[in-house]
C-alpha cells in the first residue's frame, strides 16, 4: 500500500514539476536558514567546561553608589574591585577561589636580532588551574605561598612554549617580562574553553585563548599591563588599587548546596560589615550566578546572532504557512479524483495517507536541499571575522535535528491540507459532473 | 462592478484565503521591520567620523623597555615621522575613532553635582592633533602650546584632574549647555574645571555606544605618556600604503625594544569596526528578498491551482460573454483583495513585532512612513505574481464550457 501511495505521489508531483520545485525551494531555504542560525546559536551557547560547570559560580557585590554613571553601561559593576577580591581570596569560605584580569606582556624572545612579542594572556591567583581543571603537559601552577610573596613564575601555553623554546617544555627556564625574569613552573596541554568564560566577556568572548598566566599579585607589584574593562566611580583618577575602581573577574568553587547557601550567607555579611564602614550604599543584595547562568547574564551569544536566530526562525515560519497554502488549493483541486476514489471504497484513511506521503515526499526533499544550504550558510559565517566563527560547524546530532525538523515541519504542513481531502464527501462530487 | 462574485467565491475558499492572507500578513510585519532595520544599520555605518578618513594612516607602537622615557620617545618619533616625504602632519594619541581603546569619562558642569553631567569619551595626544586627523573646528581655538600637561599614566591619568581647558564635540556641546553657550563654559572631569576653548563639528569615539551618543567626544592636552601609543600621520591618498611601510621601518630604527603593529589606514579601521554592521545588512537583505521570493511562490501556485480548477467555469463566462479582460481582472482584483486583507493584518504586525524589538533590541519606534511602503510593495509582489496565471486563466478558450471535465 505504501509503495502504491508513494508511486501516487511521485506522479502527482511530477506533474506540477515549477510548483514541485518551487515547493521544495521554500521548504529548503526556511530549513536552511534555520538549521544555520540554531546550529551557531547552539555553538555559542555550549558548555565551556562539561565536567565542571555545575559548581563554578561567580559572586557579585555592587560597590557602586547608586545609579551614578550606571544607565550606559549596565555591566560596569560586575567586576570587583582590588580590595573587595583580595578580601574575599583570604577569607577563603569557599573550598576553591580565584581572582584574574586581562593581561598583555612583552616577552623578549632568546633570540639574537628577535623583535620582542606581546602577548595576551590571564593575571590569576593560585586557584584558578586546579579549580578549572586546567591540564598542563609538564609541570603546573603555583601555591598560595607563591602568590602572598610575588613569585616571578609563570605558565605557558604549548603555542607560546614552542614560539620560545621549540617542542620540549620549557620548565625552569626563564622568561624575560619588561625587565624581570620569571620562572617557567608550567606548560599548558591544549586548553581552549570557549566562551573564555574566565575574562571579562564584555563583547568579545569567542576566539581568544591565553599565551600565559602569572601570578596577580606579581603583576601588580610589578605594575604589568592589564587588559580589560577598568570602570571607576568618584574622584581622584583611575587607580587599580582604591576601592573605587572595578576590574577583576572571581570565581568559586561550591560543591553543594550547603556551601552555596552559606557563601551566599558570607557575602551578605561581608556586605554589611563594609556598609559598617561607609561603603556600599546600595542595600545588600549579593549575587551568585552558576557558570551557565552568568554566560546568559553577560549576554555571550551577541545580540544580533540572536536577532539572525529570529530572523531565520520568522522565515521559516512564513515558509510553512506557504507550504500548508500551496498544498491545500493542490489537493483540494484534485477533489473530483479524490471523490471518485472514496466513492469506489477509499476510506478516509487511505485517503489521509495518500496525501500525507505526498506532503511528506516534499519535506524529505525539502530536508536534503535545507541540509545543502545549512552547509553553505555555515560556511559562509566561517567566513565571518567573528571569533565565534570557526566554531560553525553541524555535528551529527544537529544533523538528525534537521532532517527531523524538514521532515516534521512538511509532515505537520501536509497534515491541514490531507485532514481537509480526506473530509471530501463522495456523492457530491460526483453529482456536480 | 464584479467584487460580488468574487467575494462569494473567496467565502467558499475561507481556509486558504485565510492562510495566503496570513501570510502576506507575516511578510509584510518582517518586511518593514527587516527594512527598518537596514536603514538604520546603514544610518550608524555611513555617519561622519569627523576624521580627514581618507587622508590618515596610522600604527601602534609598544615600549618594552620600562626605563625608556615614553614622553622623550614619543617627541624623538613623531619628528621623524613627520620628516618623512609626503607626511604632512604626525602625533601620538591614545585613541582614534572605531580603535576600540575607550576612556570614557564622566564630564559635569557643576563641581560637585551630576545635573547636566555626561559620559564622553576623552581623547589626548600631542599638539597638532585637530590637524592631523582633519577634524572641523567650527568655534574656538585649538590648544595653545602652555597648555599641554602630561597625562600621568604612572598615576592613572591623574592629569586629566589638572588640565584647564578642553575642546568638545558639537554634539556633546549641546548636551552639556542646551541653551547653544558652550563655548567658554568650564566642565568638571573632576574637581577642577575645565575651559570650553574650541568645538569641532563631529568626532566619533572610539567604541560602541547608545545611539545618540555616539558622538560624545572630548579633547584634553594631555600628553600620552604609557608605553602603548598610537602614531597617526595625514598624507595624500595616494601615498598611504608607501608612508605606512617608511612609518613601520623609521620607527624600528630609531629603536628595536619594541614592537610595532597593526600599521592601518583610516579606511581598513573603520571598515573592520562596521564588517558586523556590514554582515547584518547583507543578511537583512537576503531575508527581506527570500521572504518576498516565497510570498510570490505562495500566491501564483494558489493562482495556479485555482486557474486549473476554475477551467470549466471561465469557459462558461467566456462564452456567455465575458472577454479575456474581464478574466484577467477577476483574478487581479481577487488578488489584490487577499493582499489586502493580508496587509491590513501584516502592518499591525509589524507594529507589533516593532514593540517586541524596541523591548529587546533597543530598536527605535518604526517610522509610520515604513507602512504604506510595505503596503505598496505587498500589491505590487502580489499583482506580478498573480499575472501569470491571470494570463493563462484568459487565455482558457469559451469552447471548454462545451466538453466535460
């Protein structure tokens, strides 16, 4: 029976073969257009760290006096200022914290005639590797120790470990930064989180990854190069150390809801206290966002992918609309044949399932010409100058999702139009020829 | 005259009229909203930068030494960038339009209160800065050379609590002093004031900002003393690529602890600060044209489907009289009036999509001009469409009313 309705189908689409191909070209384009937007809008929206997510939280405290200055950049306070992390880094409530900055270095490379390399990397307390599983190939991190006394250490990615000391890592080497020399104690394997969730996301959060990492404590001594957003308050310039200026990103590691509801409970106190001292204005309000939950707050995915998401979503939409139309005033047209089908015994089922095979045939089609054009679309947003854009490609579960959305979106488009052939009634049809 | 028949005939059709009319209706909402948007994206892109745009190149420069002076280096440069052939003029900034390094500052006009107090970007560099990027100083004075200040990075731009006077961008000028008497007014960045000595007509800043104020730039003579700085040169057109080359090479001769990058016209700068704009505008396009190639599918493939199914019928009119015009306007007339329903349906829409975006996008109110164009545009896609089948539906010879179907 299958194959009778499915030959029924073939013959009746080749016969409007420009409204075949037309029909097939919109469910195409709406598929495909979608496909492309949610397969970005997915990527971006991935999970940087799997594994650890769950438990890396980021507490916020506003220290800014109320609305002053606030109404053009609604995220001038989400960082910390230096006294406030530093307070937070020694009271170590949580089993795991870590206080970092955007960092930019000149490196003088060993190399007689070399010019000199700038690099980007992280300023981070002790922390941060063990608490974001950073895997290093040989060596590792610091301590607590070394940050209190402003070790001249250092962490390197393998990009930059090859740059200066080719493919063996190069541990207790030295690195010469401005005119100080730091220890090489670590080398990174590959480790790319993307979004960087770590840095200050303003903007651009894709695309970057860290050449080093040295202790900020370090850097501040040294008054290295911070890179970043640096949004101050009040009089009196724009100083790293006061307790007017926001700069540093902090992140804590909760193993449970108890220590979650107790850091909570401590970053209250912690604001009370300093009200008892004049600062923080505003009345208490502490923050806690789950790693997820603050890459939603910072906005990762930009807002015009979102608007491309709509976009694609809206034009997807109106192709199905299109397809359901089309394929009503098809059918319908073809009453008379119906009418003499059901008069000579269809049932209405049979009738619903020779149209809906034929709606089906469109959307299988419809699904392998969107799939083209999905490929195409993320090809062309590879293109893009966009740090996020390498990350375009389908993998086989959004694969799956857009046949099933082709296959679906027609099968649920021809549903309409098959309901409505089916319900043609024999006699009449027959008694008006 | 025949709008009756053709609405009972339409009444016996009511699912798909009302689904061709929803969607005309969904076309026409993100159509004027697509269109809305591309004139704004194409508004911010193409808005005057106040810089001599094709006339300036410029290339950073990164101190590695700590012990080096940054002031002395950048006076020993500038006078050799500026002796190169075909350099007109050279200094050192901390920042130019669209290059991203923002200091954004806030400027009252009171000491100690916010009333009146903007957020403006604050641009230093050294003396000749108005010439070299070509700004239009439309009242005042540029700097005079007693007033130039270090910026005193080492103590985080405490300098710009010490300068005395300040040029201003048009637009900010207006913001600070509504009443149009800015000129000679003093500004407070911090407790200090400044004097209003010039105004130039536009300079943009160097990043994003709400629309608006966009161009809330201030000037200070402020000396760039950090290690990072960028040297900007104005030279003939023709000559920007070949100064960039001689720049890049002059400056690591005079000193090789240091690294030289990103040396760019002003034309690549801004043409990578709106490639965003410039991608979103293309996809606004292709979606407008998309949506508007699957309207017209829609409404000839119902024509289509109609014209096969009224043949019978058409050759009965044909032969009791009707001529092919008569026909042809049954099915234009048909169309234009489920286009209209559609429209009626899609410009509330699009009002309405308009107040979702307003919400989320910070998109302002659609103009209400954007309406009867979409309406227009509607017909007319939906008349092209339709004639076709129109055609075909004359052309259905009077003697079919004669044979059986």
């Amino acid at each position: 029976m299958f194959a009778y309705y499915l030959d029924l189908a073939l013959r009746s689409l080749r016969r409007n073969k420009v409204f075949t191909v037309l029909m097939v070209v919109c469910v195409g384009l709406g598929i495909g257009a979608s496909m492309t937007m949610i397969t970005v809008v997915h990527v971006m929206s991935d999970d940087p760290l799997p594994e650890r997510s769950g438990q890396l939280y980021y507490p916020h405290i506003d220290p800014w006096p109320a609305p002053h200055g606030r109404s053009t950049n609604p995220h001038a306070s989400d960082n910390l200022t230096l006294p406030d992390a530093m307070n937070l880094l020694r009271a170590g409530r949580a089993p795991g914290q870590a206080a970092m900055s955007g960092a930019a270095i000149s490196i003088h490379s060993e190399q007689p005639n070399a010019q000199p390399l700038l690099e980007t990397g992280h300023y981070v307390t002790a922390d941060f590797f063990s608490m974001f599983g950073v895997p290093f190939r040989a060596g590792g991190g610091w301590t607590h120790a070394d940050d209190e006394r402003h070790a001249r250490v250092i962490a390197l990615s393998s990009a930059l470990n090859r740059m200066l000391f080719g493919d063996s890592p190069g541990i207790g080497r030295t690195v010469r930064v401005g005119d100080e020399d730091f220890r090489v104690i670590g080398v990174l394997d590959d480790w790319h989180p993307q979004p960087m969730f770590y840095a200050d996301v303003n903007g651009r959060a894709f695309g970057r990854s860290d050449a080093f990492f040295l202790p900020l404590q370090t850097a501040l001594d040294l008054k290295l190069d911070f890179r970043g957003s640096l949004s101050c308050h009040g009089d009196g310039g724009d100083d790293r150390t006061t307790d007017r200026c926001t700069w540093l990103q902090f992140w804590v590691k909760l193993e449970n809801p108890k220590q979650v509801s107790a850091y909570m409970q401590f970053l209250a106190d912690y604001w009370r206290q300093q009200q008892a001292h004049g600062r923080f204005p505003q009345s208490v309000d502490p923050k806690l966002y789950r790693l997820m939950d603050w890459l939603a707050y910072k906005n990762v995915v930009p807002g015009d992918v979102r608007l491309q998401l709509w976009l694609a979503l809206g034009f997807l939409g109106v192709c199905m609309v299109d397809i359901v139309g089309l394929l009503l005033a098809k059918f319908l047209r073809r009453s008379n044949e119906i009418s003499v089908r059901r008069a000579l015994g269809a049932r209405r089922g049979q009738v619903f399932l020779q149209f809906g095979i034929e709606s089906a045939v469109i959307g299988v089609l419809g699904g392998v010409l969107g799939l083209a054009i999905a490929e195409l679309g993320l090809w062309s947003v590879r293109q893009r100058p966009d740090g996020y854009a390498q990350l375009a490609s389908m993998d086989v579960s959004m694969l799956m999702g857009t046949f099933l959305l082709a296959i679906g979106g027609s099968v649920l488009a021809g549903l309409l139009p098959a309901w409505r052939a089916c319900r043609i009634a024999p006699a009449i049809q027959l008694k008006a020829h | 005259m025949i709008l009756r028949p053709i609405l009972s005939s339409l009444t016996r059709h009511k699912l798909t009229v009302m689904l061709l009319m929803l969607q005309v209706a969904l076309t026409c909402g993100i159509v004027c909203n697509v269109a809305f948007m591309i004139e704004e994206r194409i508004a911010r892109m193409s808005a005057p930068s106040g810089v001599a745009e094709d006339e300036v190149v410029l290339i950073d420069s990164v101190q590695v030494d700590p012990h080096t002076n940054p002031q002395m280096r950048h006076l020993e440069d500038v006078a050799a960038l500026r002796a190169i052939p075909g350099v007109r003029s050279a200094v050192a900034v901390d920042a130019v339009p669209f290059n991203g390094s923002d200091w954004t500052s806030s400027l009252n006009t009171q000491p100690d209160s916010d009333a009146n107090a903007a957020s403006a970007s604050v641009y230093n560099g050294t003396p000749g800065e108005l010439q070299t990027l070509g700004l239009n100083l439309i009242a005042g004075r540029d700097f005079l050379p007693g007033e130039y200040l270090p910026l005193d990075s080492a103590h985080d731009g405490a300098g710009l609590g010490k300068v005395s006077t300040v040029i201003v961008t048009r637009a900010l000028a207006d913001k600070l002093f509504p009443a149009g008497n800015a000129l000679g007014k003093s500004v407070y960045p911090f407790s200090q004031p400044a004097r209003i000595v010039g105004i130039v007509d536009h300079l943009s800043r160097p990043g994003p900002h709400d629309a608006g104020a966009e161009d809330y730039s201030a000037l200070f003579p402020l000396l760039p003393d950090t290690a990072e700085v960028t040297y900007v040169m104005r030279t003939a057109a023709r000559n920007r690529k070949h100064v960039l080359e001689i720049a890049k090479a002059t400056l690591t001769r005079l000193d090789g602890n240091r690294i030289v990058r990103q040396p760019s016209t002003f034309a690549q700068l801004r043409a990578d600060y709106f490639h965003r704009d410039r991608t979103m505008v293309g996809l606004l396009l292709a979606a407008a044209v998309a949506l508007a190639f699957v309207t017209a599918v829609a409404i000839a493939g119902l024509a289509h489907f109609w014209v096969g199914q009224r043949r019978r019928t058409i050759g009965i009119r044909r032969a009791i009289g009707a001529t092919r015009g008569d026909i042809l306007r049954y099915f234009q007339t048909e169309n234009f009036l489920i286009v209209s329903g559609g429209v009626v349906l899609g410009l509330l829409l699009a009002m309405m999509l308009n107040l979702i975006l307003m919400q989320q996008y910070e998109v302002p109110r659609l103009p209400v001009y954007y309406l009867p164009i979409g309406a227009a545009v509607l017909w007319l896609l939906g008349q092209l469409a339709v004639l076709g089948p129109a055609l075909r539906a004359a052309a259905v010879p009077p003697v079919v009313a004669t044979r059986s179907m």
